[in-house]
C-alpha cells in the first residue's frame, strides 16, 4: 500500500472530536477503525480505514 497516508491516533481523535478514553472504549467494542501498530509499538491508522470508518457511520438521526 504504498501511497497510504498514515495518521497518528491524536490526529485522528483531533479529527473526529473524541477523546483517547472514548475511542478505546470503542475499540473493545469493536466499533473503532482498524490500527496499524509499527515495530516501534506507535499505533496509525489508514487515511482510507478512517475515511471508510466515517462514511459507514453515515446514517439518519431520529
């Protein structure tokens, strides 16, 4: 995936407006987007999981 832009998870937080706590809650859920974890232990996620992440959240509120 050369190409893949590839963003730490404080700029996604920043992004989407939640903080570490909720979006790890999420993740034992199973609801969070899919993590890259490097060697070095650092975490990034996918510009193109996170923007796929957002668009299946993508539905009406009532």
């Amino acid at each position: 995936m050369a190409g893949t832009e590839m963003l730490k998870l404080s700029e996604v937080l920043t992004e989407i407006g939640m903080s570490r706590a909720a979006f790890y809650r999420m993740r034992a859920r199973g609801q969070a987007p899919r993590l890259v974890k490097l060697p070095n232990g650092h975490l990034r996620i996918r510009r193109t999981d996170l923007d796929a992440w957002l668009k299946n959240l993508d539905s009406p509120a009532y």
